[in-house]
C-alpha cells in the first residue's frame, strides 16, 4: 500500500505503535499509516531544516 501512495506523488509515513502507550487499555501493537503530498512534506521539511540546533 506504500508504494502504491508513492507512486501517485504521496510520501507513506509508517508507524507501529502499541496501543498501552496511547491510553488504550490493550497491550497491542498497532500499524498506522499516513500518506502526506509531495509538496506539503516538503514545506514542512523546509521549516524543520531552518531550525537551529
């Protein structure tokens, strides 16, 4: 499904999460997947690359 997202111009983002650390009472992990455009990850980018350290 990633790559399908990719190749219509979508950067995939790819998270496991388990479900106790996010107030669930399960001790389960959880697959999320966002799909962000092209041009809005990279404006973003932008913003976190200017930030000094």
């Amino acid at each position: 499904m990633a790559k399908a997202f990719a190749g219509i111009d979508y950067i995939p983002l790819c998270l496991h999460v388990n479900a106790k650390y996010a107030g669930v009472a399960q001790n389960q992990p959880r697959f999320i997947l966002l799909r962000v455009r092209v041009d809005v990850f990279k404006n973003i980018a932008k913003k976190f690359n200017n930030v000094e350290k």
